[in-house]
C-alpha cells in the first residue's frame, strides 16, 4: 500500500506541475494572441482609413436589388443618384440625416434619385429614422456585407453620388464635414451631376 501512495503522489505532483506548464503556456499564448489581435485590427483600422479617403470616381457602381421599408424591390447602383449609406444609431448619421430631406426635396425634380440604405437595423427601426429627420425618399436596409464593401461603407454616413451611366461621380470623404456644415460641398457635387 505504501508504494502505491508513492506512486499516486508522484503521479499526482507530475500532473500538477504538467498543469501549471500548460497554464503559463497558455497565458503566453494568449498574451501573444491579445498582441496580434491588437495589430490586426490597427491594421484594418488604417487600411479601412486609406480605403475611405480612395475617391471611388470613375468607377461602376455596383448594382444590387435591396428591399425598401415598404417592402418594395430598389435597385441600387442605376442613376442619376445620391446614395446614402447609414445607421440608426450612428451620431455622425443623426447630424448628417436633417439635411438628406432637404436635398431629396431641391434636386428630385431635376432627375436625381435618392436612396437611402441603412445597415445594421432592421426594417421598422430605418423607417422610424427616415421618418424622424423627414427622409421621404426610399430607404432600404440590408446587412449583406458585399453591399457596403462594394461602395466602401468603411464609414456612416457614406454618400455617393452616381451619374446616369451607371459611374460613381462623387463620394464623400471620411473626414468631410456633415450636416449644415458640409451641405454645400454635397449641394456643389449634386450641381455637378446635373
């Protein structure tokens, strides 16, 4: 009976100390893990950066059929076009929101069609934002991702214009001014589209 006290203990100290290697390899680990983690996502935060200040001018505008708030079928990428991409709970896009009705109202007359796409909500909630800041032209919402990489939504609000062949003539930048504040610069842009 001794010897297989013996044997258990030794056992047993063996085991012990195998856990506490593996428990210091594993906070190595995922001390190693936390640090890639972190460049990773610095890395996409410059490249999501770069990507947002790339003007997209000249290129084609992706076509895609998105489902509006009141449950019609929308085209988005024909034009002429002002193309908003959003979300509710966005700040930047409340700022930005009180003057999209304002455009809707002074250029779809001329011919320009506005389409708001929210992303990230879900259809009730983008009705109720379109409705709180008056957007009266159609909004649809969708959170398929290909949407908002094909338009290079890296940021919200996104506003592309798109011209009547189908080509992206103007976007925002990342770091341009929003609501009243940056309402010339898209008023300008829109100008130019006509």
């Amino acid at each position: 009976m001794p010897r297989a006290i013996v044997l258990i203990s030794l056992f047993l100290v063996g085991l012990s100390v195998e856990v506490a290697f593996l428990v210091r390899q594993g906070r190595a680990l995922r001390g190693d893990l936390d640090r890639a983690l972190q460049m990773l996502h610095a890395t996409q935060e410059e490249l999501a950066k770069a990507r947002a200040n790339t003007s997209l001018s000249g290129i084609a505008a992706e076509p895609f059929q998105l489902m509006t708030t009141e449950g019609d079928s929308i085209e988005l990428g024909a034009g002429p076009s002002f193309v908003v991409f959003f979300s509710t709970t966005c700040p930047a896009c409340n700022e930005d929101a009180p003057i999209w009705g304002d455009l809707y109202r002074d250029y779809s007359d001329a011919g320009v069609r506005f389409v708001g796409v929210c992303v990230k909500a879900e259809d009730e909630s983008a009705q109720a934002f379109a409705d709180r800041w008056e957007v009266d032209f159609p909004v649809a919402y969708t959170d398929d991702p290909r949407v908002s990489l094909a338009y290079r939504a890296d940021y919200l609000p996104r506003r592309i214009l798109i011209d009547a062949d189908g080509l992206i003539a103007w976007s925002d930048r990342a770091d341009a001014p929003l609501g009243v504040e940056g309402e010339a610069e898209v008023r300008e842009a829109l100008e130019g589209l006509l």
